[in-house]
C-alpha cells in the first residue's frame, strides 16, 4: 500500500512538472503557441486533477492576531479565500501569530477580507458583550430598585434563551482545524 501512495506522488510530482513546462510555454511570443500551451495545461490539469493554483510559488505568510475571536475571524477569511473546510498552519515561537503556506494572491486576498472585517466584527463582538453583561445582570437581580441601566433591556428580551445560546456558542469546537508542528 505505502509503495502504491509512493508511485502516486511520484506520478502527481511529475504531472505537476510537466504542467509548469507548459505553464512556460504561455509565455510564448507566438499567439498560436500560447494558445496551444493553455488548453492542453487545462486538459491535463483536468485529466489527473490538479487544481492550478497549485502551480503558482507558495510561502509562509504570517499573521498577527490579538484575540481568540480575531484568530477565528482570520480562519474564516482563510477558508473563504482558499474554499477549504481544514485549516494547516504553523504556529510561532510568538503565541499571537501564526503561518499559512499561500501564493502571494491568496495572502493579498486573506488581507483584504480580514482588515475590512476586522473592525466591523470588533463592533459587534462589543455590541454582543453588552446586551449579554445586561442579561447577567438582569438574571442574577444585579440592579438597585431605581437602576437606569435596567430600563436599557427591552420588555420581551428573553434570558433564557440567550442564556442557552452563549452557553452552546462557548461548547462550539471546529473540529476541521489542525495544527501543523
């Protein structure tokens, strides 16, 4: 079985070498030749599978993060960006950033997604913090008779139910991610 998986990579090695050949031949001053060399890099890629995005040079890009919440925001761009349920990337002697393998485009892409998300997920991570220590208070009979504070909470703001959600949203665990060593 090991000897079958080791002719396989070969193979898809070798495919993967002959697909950057052709890859260099669009390069070409000839229209007709480019032209040529792009339809049989498409068929070939076809034939054996190989996505060819997976042509292009890939390095380690780092990220900085500052929260547990931001690392997730920065895992979800990632799996957008790469339409990938599994996440691979290394971890750093720093414990606020991390590594993904990715061609320059994906990075740039990544980046994008998560300084424009970024602020607004802030926002609304905020927003979420304040009507749940409202709640809290609320359920545990916090408040003096003549609080301003609990005159914030609406009427048919249902405790219980919010309570369930945040104790489900703290159990969540992705179980797609894993950690490259």
């Amino acid at each position: 079985m090991k000897r079958q998986y080791e002719k396989f990579k070969e193979k898809k090695r070798m495919t993967k070498e002959k697909l950057k050949k052709i890859q260099a031949l669009m390069d070409s001053p000839h229209l007709g030749e480019r032209q040529a060399a792009k339809e049989a890099l498409h068929k070939l890629a076809e034939k054996h599978n190989i996505n060819l995005e997976d042509l292009k040079p890939h390095s380690w890009y780092s990220f900085n993060f500052f929260t547990k919440f931001d690392k997730k925001l920065l895992f979800q761009c990632y799996s957008k960006v790469l339409q990938v349920n599994k996440i691979a990337y290394r971890k750093t002697g720093n414990t606020r950033k991390i590594k993904f393998e990715l061609t320059q485009e994906q990075y740039d892409n990544i980046m994008v997604l998560y300084n424009l998300y970024l602020p607004i997920f802030k926002k609304e991570l905020e927003e979420l913090q304040s009507v749940g220590a409202q709640a809290f208070f609320s359920k545990n009979n916090l408040y003096g008779p003549t609080s301003e504070e609990h005159s914030n909470i609406p009427n048919d703001f249902n405790y219980n139910l919010f309570s369930e959600l945040y104790k489900r949203s703290k159990n969540i665990v992705n179980p797609n991610q894993r950690r490259i060593k």
